[in-house]
C-alpha cells in the first residue's frame, strides 16, 4: 500500500462520498495504491450507512469509536490502524482540496521531505474570500503562539502527508483537541518538513466543529508541548508568571491590612508575606510542578515558605551589603536592588525545585500519552 489517507469524522455524512470520489479519482491518475480511513466518533448520521455502501466499490475502511471524542487522537486511532508507507491527514468537509493529495504524497515518497503540509500561508496558498477579520486573527494569533515549537507557517490546517516510520517512531504522543499536525512538528524536530501551496475552501454543508472549548484546550496543549520542547525554560516561565501574581497579592493583602485594619507596617508586611507565600505555592504547586501534586500539602507548604523566606532575605541582605560596602552602588542603587531580585529569584526557583517540589514535572512533561483505543467497529477489510 502506498498511501493511507486518514479522515477524522464528526457529523460529516454530506461531505464523504464526494470526498472519497474525488480522492479515488486522484489515486487513480497518478496510479497510486490508496487507501482511506474515517475515523467516526458515533456521529449516529448515516456515516456507518454511507461508509458500508462506499466500501463496496472504494477502497474505505470505517472506524467508529463510541466513547471517545477528539479530532487529534482520531487521527492517531486511524494512523496506527494504516498500512500505507505514507500516511496522511486531512479533513471531512472538503476544505482541503482532495486534488493536492498526490502532490503531498509524491513530496514524502520521494524523500524530498518527511513532513509535507498543505500549507494556506506560503507564496501560491490562500483562504477563500470572505474570511472575517476575527477569523483572520483567531488563525494569526494560534499560529504566532506556536512559532517557538516550530518554523512551519501553516501549523494549524491539518493537512499534511508524514513518512509511516516518522510517525511510528515518534516520542508518545499525547495532543489536546484539534492541533494533530503541531504535535506531530513538535515532538519530531529533526523530520524534515515542506510546505506545499493549497487552496483553502470553506465547507459547503454541515457545521464546524472548532469552538470556544477547542481554542482553550489549544492553550493547554501549547503548554504541554512547550514543556516538552523546552522543559526547563518553561518551567522557569511560569515560576516567573505565577510569582508576578504574587507580587500583586502581596500588595493587595499589605494594603488591606495596613490601610484598611490599621495594623502596624512591619506587622502587615509579615503577613502579607506569608499570604503571598502560601498564594505561590499553591499555583506552583497546580501549575509549575503540577507532577508533585500528590505529595503531603503541609510539609510542602512550611519548606515553600522557609525557601521563600531565606530567599526574600538573600534578595534585601544583597541589596543592603551591595549599597553599604560598594561607593558603584552606592550611586547605582536600582541596580543593586535588580540585583537582589535576581538572586532572591534565582534562589527561590531553585530551592523550590530542588528542596521542595522535587524533579518530576520533566518526566511527566515527557511522559504524558494519548489515551489507548477502545475496540472498534468496523466497516471494510
Ligand atoms: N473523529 C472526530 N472528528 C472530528 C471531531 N471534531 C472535528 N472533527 C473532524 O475534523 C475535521 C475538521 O473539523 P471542522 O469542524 O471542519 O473544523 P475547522 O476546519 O477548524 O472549522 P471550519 O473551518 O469551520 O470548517 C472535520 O473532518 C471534522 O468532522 C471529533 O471530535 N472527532
Ligand atoms: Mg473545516
């Protein structure tokens, strides 16, 4: 088998026998030996009806998955079930123009790529007419999220061709709603990937299914794939982030009970400092090193604060010793206070790491996996 064409389906009933009818047509005129797999998630339409008939005389074969929702693992489902030497990705609703199918193909078989995308974004690629300035922005804003995972300019279509043994050997895999293609680009930096011109058209008959959930589970699998990629930095990132929000916390609780309940400066700043404390280290404790999340909370939470606090001293003692024994700093003062702030920081950070989160965020960024697939149902052989 040459090629195994991959269709993740969800209420996509009108759109297949032409989509199957063109792809064969293609498979035909450039004598490639294709197959096609759609892959339903109990659309309970008539697919099963349509994809029996279809099998007749196309090459299709049907998977249903009754309990599992998700275009990304879809594909995946579908992939690991193909025989082709080039497996490839694309959507129901005739979006993607089934007539570029063979060029993608050809581009992967050749070897001059492993990756080859059907791409909106480069010269000869375009969108139809009449894409809104919302949309425009929604495709531009994802796409820019992404440019630290990888170069591509057309990341988000899905529509790509990948070489079987690319695919197969990738590191588990494990994406988040809809984004199969960046998963894939993220976690395989070293397969070489080529963007090919098509044109983008917008579905004629049944509904999208990309809605405000899928946008934000979008976020939540950037993270994970830049914790992958980048899990070090990532980390740091959001040590940063989440302390940011202390500092605001901090304010906030100094304010209030200085301002509001009158109690001493010192008195208030102590609090106010283990309220923004305890504030960190729950996020830190949700988010950053999400991996320590089942140990003991107390323990964790008292080494957090006595982390927090040498930091916090190491951070004012740098400041005060740089400013008393240097005449440079004694005219520079703000940058002994940066100064201050970076060790505090740099100490915090590691000491929460190190002493009281423990190591394993990286693993379980690394060793995070797709669901298994549940049994099938299946139409063709
Ligand atoms: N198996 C499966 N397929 C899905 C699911 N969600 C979407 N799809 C399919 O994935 C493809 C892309 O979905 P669309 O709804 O067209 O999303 P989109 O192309 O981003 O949005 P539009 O531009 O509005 O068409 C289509 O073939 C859908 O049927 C799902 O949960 N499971
Ligand atoms: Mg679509």
């Amino acid at each position: 088998m040459d090629l195994s064409v991959v269709v993740p389906t969800y209420r996509e009933a009108l759109n297949l026998r032409e989509l199957v009818e063109r792809l064969c047509a293609g498979f035909a005129e450039s004598g490639i030996e294709g197959e096609i797999l759609v892959v339903d998630d109990n659309s309970n339409d008539g697919t099963e009806e349509l994809c029996a008939q279809l099998a007749a005389s196309h090459p299709v074969r049907l998977f249903v998955r009754r309990t599992e929702r998700g275009l990304a693992t879809a594909v995946i489902h579908g992939m690991r079930q193909a025989t082709g030497r080039v497996f490839l990705c694309m959507d129901a609703d005739l979006s993607h123009p089934p007539e570029s199918v063979p060029e993608l193909y050809r581009a992967v078989a050749s070897g001059a790529c492993e990756i080859a995308i059907g791409s909106r974004y480069v010269e000869g690629g375009s969108v139809e007419e009449g894409w809104g300035l919302f949309r425009w922005l929604n495709s531009k804003v994802a796409t820019s999220l992404a440019r630290g995972l990888t170069k591509v300019k057309d990341p988000m279509g899905g529509f790509f061709a990948i070489r079987r043994e690319v695919f197969l050997n990738a590191p588990p895999l494990a994406p988040l709603g809809y984004k199969i293609l960046l998963e894939l680009l993220a976690k395989c930096p070293k397969a070489r990937a080529k963007e090919i011109p098509i044109e983008f058209k917008d579905r004629k008959f049944g509904e999208s299914k990309l809605n405000l959930k899928q946008q934000l589970l979008y976020l939540r699998h950037l993270r994970w794939l830049y914790q992958f990629r980048y899990p070090v930095l990532s980390e740091i990132f959001q040590y940063g982030l989440v302390g940011l929000t202390g500092l605001a916390v901090d304010l906030l609780a100094f304010s209030f009970l200085y301002r509001i309940f009158l109690v001493h400066h010192l008195a208030s700043r102590a609090a106010s400092f283990v309220v923004a404390a305890t504030w960190n280290w729950a996020w830190n404790r949700r988010i950053t090193f999400e991996g320590a999340r089942s140990r003991a909370r107390l323990p964790q939470w008292a080494g957090f604060l006595l982390v927090s606090a040498v930091g916090f001293l190491l951070n004012w003692g740098i400041y005060y010793l740089l400013t008393t024994r240097s005449a440079f700093f004694l005219s520079a003062k703000e940058l002994a206070l940066v100064c201050g702030v970076v060790a505090g920081f740099a100490f915090n950070y590691l000491g929460a790491r190190l002493l009281v989160f423990g190591r394993s965020v990286v693993a379980k960024a690394a060793g995070r996996t797709a669901p298994e697939p549940e049994p099938q149902s299946l139409v063709g052989k």
